[in-house]
C-alpha cells in the first residue's frame, strides 16, 4: 500500500498521538506500506508554524527523515492536475494531495471526509 498522510495524520504519527485511528496506525507502522509526505505538507505545515497557528516540536524534516517516511516531490503534472480538480474543496494544499494521491493510486490518511468526493481512496485517520 501507498500511504500519503495529509498534515493532521503526519503531525498525530510522528508524536504518537491517540488521535491517530488504530487502523492508521497500523498501515504507518507496517513497514511492507511506503508512507509518503508531500512537499505540500512540509509547506503548509511550516506556513502554519510560521503564522503562530502551530507549534512543532523539533525538526521537521528530520523527524519525517526519523521516522522513515518518503519525500513526495511535487511535479508540474501534480500542479496542473490539482488546478483542473472539481471544486469540492478550496485548500490548495488538499488539493495537491489528492491530485498527488491519484497519480500515484495511493491512500491518502486523513479526517477530512470532504477529499473522498474525489473518488481518492480515504483511510481515516
């Protein structure tokens, strides 16, 4: 399985958080799962941090490194894909993920039930 975590789900793994369904849990920790982490979300999570909406604890990118997960890069086809989507859902870093999560026919880990009209398949987080 492909696992693309959107930022909630990225946040709640990596501090182990009990907010985290034990079914997400399980296919984060399933080592035979890639799990990936979108450019996207580095970029709003840090947009967040930034803002004072959000507050992390250490580093980012070596807690994603750490824990084992995969960079996912965002490509122009990604960029384009996303603009095209319906709009059933305005943010645009969702938006990437989906466009992201279709690409690559991955499961994106998530609480956002919204992302589901997309015909992505949803594991919730």
């Amino acid at each position: 399985m492909i696992a693309l975590l959107d930022a909630h789900a990225l946040i709640w793994a990596l501090t182990d958080d009990p907010r985290l369904s034990k079914d997400a849990r399980a296919a984060v920790k399933d080592p035979v799962n890639e799990v990936l982490v979108s450019a996207a979300t580095a970029w709003e999570l840090s947009i967040k941090e930034a803002s004072g909406k959000l507050t992390l604890t250490g580093s980012l990118l070596e807690d994603i490194e750490t824990a084992g997960f995969t960079w996912l890069p965002i490509t122009p086809g990604d960029a384009v894909s996303a603009a095209a989507l319906p709009v059933h859902h305005r943010d645009p870093f969702d938006r990437m993920l989906v466009a992201q999560a279709i690409r690559l026919d991955a499961i994106l880990v998530t609480r956002d039930r919204n992302l589901a009209a997309y015909g992505v398949e949803v594991l919730t987080a």
